[in-house]
C-alpha cells in the first residue's frame, strides 16, 4: 500500500533551518509530482512547494519562496523540503502528499 513517511521536524530558533524528508512506498514514484503542505493550528492546510517527476520544476507558497527548497531523489523515492530562515510563522504540522495520499505529518515549531 502507498506509505508516505515524514521526518525531521522539531523545535528551532527563529533563524534557523530544518530539512525535511518524505519516504515514499508502495507506488511507482519516479513518474510522478510530489508536494509538501502545511496545516498551523486554525488554519486550513496549504500547499508549501511541489516538484515535478524529473525535479526540474518546482513551485513555491509566496510565503516560503526564497527561503525554502524542495527537491527529490527517485532513486531513493525521497522527497525533501530544506528550510531556512525559519520564523514562528513557519510553525505547523508539515505533510507529504502525492494524489489522494497523505502521509502523518512532523511537527515543526519555530520559537525562541
């Protein structure tokens, strides 16, 4: 069955950085775009960064651009999302997702 496997996420400085993975299993995974969102407390889910199959196209919340980078390795079926400048804003359970699969989510919380 499909299993997508967030981890690395935890609690940070404002300033600092985090990276991201996201396991994928289960499925065929090179052929496909991968995303990352983002769900803070009270807020609807958003789309952080997304990537296409071959990695060569990536888009980004206006929020997160120039800050965030998301990439792959399909030999690996691993997606990232490297994060820097992290502010408190940036707080939320962050989630990997290809079609109608999500995976549990990592929390990452940005306070001093």
């Amino acid at each position: 069955q499909v299993q997508l496997v967030e981890s690395g996420g935890g609690l940070v400085q404002p300033g600092g950085s985090l990276r991201l993975s996201c396991a994928a299993s289960g499925f065929t995974f090179s052929p496909y775009a991968m995303s990352w969102y983002r769900q803070a407390p009270g807020k609807e889910r958003e789309l952080v960064a997304s990537i296409t199959a071959a990695g060569y196209t990536t888009n980004y919340a206006d929020s997160v651009k120039d800050r965030f980078t998301i990439s792959r390795n399909n030999a690996k079926t691993m997606v990232y999302l490297q994060m820097n400048s992290l502010t408190p804003e940036d707080t939320a359970v962050y989630y990997c997702h290809w079609s109608r699969y999500w995976g549990q989510g990592t929390q990452v919380t940005v306070s001093s």
